[in-house]
C-alpha cells in the first residue's frame, strides 16, 4: 500500500538546506520516491503556524520509506539536513 512523507520545515542555511534536498531526491529516486509537493507556508487555518516549508513525497510503501530513510546514502545526508533547517518528518500508510 502506497505511502507518504511529510516533512515541516524551517530553513536555517538556505545553501545547505537546497544542497540537502538535491541530494535527497536523487538518493530517494531508487525507492520509488515522487515529490507531490514542495511549497511555503501560507498561513495557518488552525494552531500555530510554526514550519516555513512542507514536503510531501509518496512512496510505493511504508517499507520503501524506512528503506530510504535507513539507506547508506541517505545517513550522511542527515548531518547535512539537521545543519541546514529543523524539520520534523512523519511517515503515513495511505488507506483510502
């Protein structure tokens, strides 16, 4: 069952922060990651509005995302990431 990642972001070095995701798209591609949407904050509907930038990427499975997110490519690439933003990512099984 496909399935998604969020990301929240807020950007803390704009050069690293766009390094980290050139690379992380082309780390991710072999998982069958596709980027759905990458886009700023606009305001909040509801609660605080507390990230700049979401991220939302669908992969063919919840095991296709822990494969990436644990892959020897992409575990350098997280220094990276926690220099150039704050980001919480979560992982959703798509049901519907």
């Amino acid at each position: 069952m496909s399935a998604l990642m969020i990301a929240r972001i807020t950007v803390k070095d704009a050069e690293k922060f766009q390094d980290y995701l050139a690379r992380t798209q082309k780390v991710a591609a072999p998982y069958g990651a596709e980027l759905l949407f990458r886009g700023r904050a606009d305001r909040a509907l509801n609660g605080a509005n507390d990230h700049q930038i979401a991220v939302i990427a669908k992969f063919p499975s919840l095991a296709k995302i822990d494969e990436w997110y644990d892959s020897d490519a992409y575990q350098p690439l997280k220094a990276l990431r926690d220099e150039g933003s704050d980001m919480q990512m979560t992982s959703y099984e798509l049901t519907a």
